[in-house]
C-alpha cells in the first residue's frame, strides 16, 4: 500500500485562488490588505522564507511591505520597527520573523505586536482567544501552520472528531497551538502532545490515528512506529549537510518508509509548508475583512 499524498502545493493554489476573490471584494469596498514582515539579521533561510511570502501576496493581490533591519540591530530597533508596522495605515496585518537572532527576547517582542495586525496568531492575545475558543466577533487569527494542517485534513476529508492525535514536538508555532486546536469544540479530537522528554514516543505514534511530526529531528518516525492506514504529516525540516555543494538537502521529520504504511501522507517539502504559507494570507484577509465590518 502507498499513502495517498496530502498536496500542500494544490491545496494552497486552491486556497489562494478563494482568497484572490474576496481580495477584489474588498478592493471594491475600498479597502487594501497589506503585508508587512520584519526580519532582522541575515539568516539565509529566514531571508527565502521571507522573499516567499512576498511572493504569495503579489500573486493574490495583496500589498506587501517589507522591513529589514541589519544582524547588529539592537531591540531599541527591533521596537521601533514594530511600533512603525503597528502605526502603518497600509500595513494591515504582519509577521515578525522567527527565529530573532539570539539577545533578543521573542516573546516580548511579540507581545508589541498590535493584536489586530498579529497576521500569525502569535501575540498572547491571539493565542488566549485561542484557549478560550473565541469565534464570531473576537474570531482570531489561527497561528499559520496548525491552521494550515487543519484546512489540508479537511480537504481531504479525514476524519478528526474522537480520533487520536500524536503531535511531536511542543513549539510556540507548531505543537503547543496545535494541541489546542484540535481540541476545540467542533474539531473534537483526542491529542496527545509529545516532545524531547516523552518516555516512549513509539508507543504514542503507534496510537495514532493522525501523526503530526514538528521537531526537527530527520527520519525520526519510522515505518513500524505507525498504526497502518493512519495520516501522517511532516512538519519539521532540516538542511543536512551531506554534499559538497555547500546548499545542504532539506530532510522532514518522517522516515520514507512510512509512505508504505500511512493512509495519507503530506510530504516535506510540498506538504504543510506551502499551506502555512496560504494561511498566512487567509489571516491577512480575514483581519482586512474584519476592519471593513468595524
Ligand atoms: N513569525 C513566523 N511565522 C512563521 O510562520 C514562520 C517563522 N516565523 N519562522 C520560520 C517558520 C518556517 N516557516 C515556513 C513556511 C513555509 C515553508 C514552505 O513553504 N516550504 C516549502 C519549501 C520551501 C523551500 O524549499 O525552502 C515546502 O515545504 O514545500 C517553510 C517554512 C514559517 N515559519
């Protein structure tokens, strides 16, 4: 048996191609989402990631508007930037790029953040309102990434009511919001939220009915970990060294073998990434459409 694959690519074109309509609504109500992003330092990979996003608001028509500070800016910098991005009247929604380079102190960076404009979820407003399960007139954006394994699940159709979840790896971006996504009203699903320290973590992938890897440890779920039929999805991502080109090869957290056993799988690259990437968009939108109903 092979996994059926869970196309991030496909499922992103078509969530962009919702997204690029009620854009032109809004334009025709007067109102254009913009984009900002701040990223300090140099990073190459954060630079790509970056270039990325501004890449997708072009081709969905929506205002990007980028701020790059140097490696040696100091956090005086890093709050001015972000206290501009929250005064800016074009800049309807942004993100600050993570990680920062280290000295500075993410989470209260994160905190300046205007709450309306936080377009990954991320200040702890946005992740309160996540906790308490808040929809209708407080709706908060959804951090990027669980959304975006949420919205792939359900274009698939599979199933999440009363089935069990082993997400690996508890970060601020991916598994801590992601556990209490899954949990919510309506979503309905058992989630056991593993990390570094779980005893036996076979043991908790086996029980598994959805398997989310976010950790950053390459090939770490094998093939006889999982329970056979089960969707499986490889969030981490790590450049190995292992050429002389000097680039590096980007390695998921999911041993190749387990498409032989997974029901679903979505791949890295081309799975949850470029879904992240959508919902990123769909937040901007949402908090535009927001603005308009105010
Ligand atoms: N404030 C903040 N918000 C984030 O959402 C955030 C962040 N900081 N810092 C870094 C991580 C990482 N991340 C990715 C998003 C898309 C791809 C993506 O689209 N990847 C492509 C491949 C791209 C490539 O080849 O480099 C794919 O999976 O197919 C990857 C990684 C968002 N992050």
């Amino acid at each position: 048996m092979t996994a059926i694959t869970l196309d991030g690519v496909a499922t992103a074109s078509a969530v962009k191609g919702e997204l690029a309509s009620r854009i032109k609504l809004l334009k025709a109500h007067g109102v254009v989402p913009g984009l900002g992003t701040l990223l300090v330092g140099d990073d190459p990979g954060s630079r790509s990631y970056v270039a990325g996003k501004h890449r997708d608001c072009a081709e969905v028509g929506i205002e990007s508007i980028r701020v790059d500070l140097p490696a040696s800016a100091t956090t005086a910098d890093v709050r001015a930037a972000i206290r501009d991005l929250n005064a800016a009247s074009e800049v309807t929604g942004y993100i600050v790029q993570l990680p920062l380079p280290a000295g500075h102190d993410e989470n209260a960076m994160l905190e300046l953040l205007d709450p309306d404009k936080d377009a990954d979820g991320l200040h702890p407003t946005n992740l309160g309102r996540l906790v308490l399960g808040i929809e209708g007139e407080l709706h908060s954006p959804l951090p990027c990434t669980p959304a975006g394994i949420v919205e792939m699940l359900r274009r698939y159709d599979v199933p999440i009511r009363g089935r069990h979840v082993t997400v690996i790896g508890r970060g601020l971006t991916v598994g801590r919001p992601l556990g209490l996504l899954f949990t919510r009203k309506g979503l309905d699903a058992t989630v056991t939220l593993t990390h570094s320290r779980t005893q036996d973590l076979p043991t908790e992938v086996a029980r598994a009915d959805i398997v989310v890897a976010a950790v950053g440890v390459p090939h770490l779920v094998k093939a006889d970990w999982v329970k056979p039929g089960a969707a499986v999805l490889d969030v981490g991502i790590t450049r190995v060294q292992d050429d002389d080109t000097g680039k590096g090869r980007l390695t998921g957290d999911v041993d190749p073998g387990v498409a032989e056993v997974a029901g679903h799988l979505s791949p890295n690259p081309g799975g949850v990434g470029p879904m992240t990437r959508a919902m990123l968009l769909a937040n901007v939108v949402k908090a535009a459409e927001q603005r308009l109903h105010r």
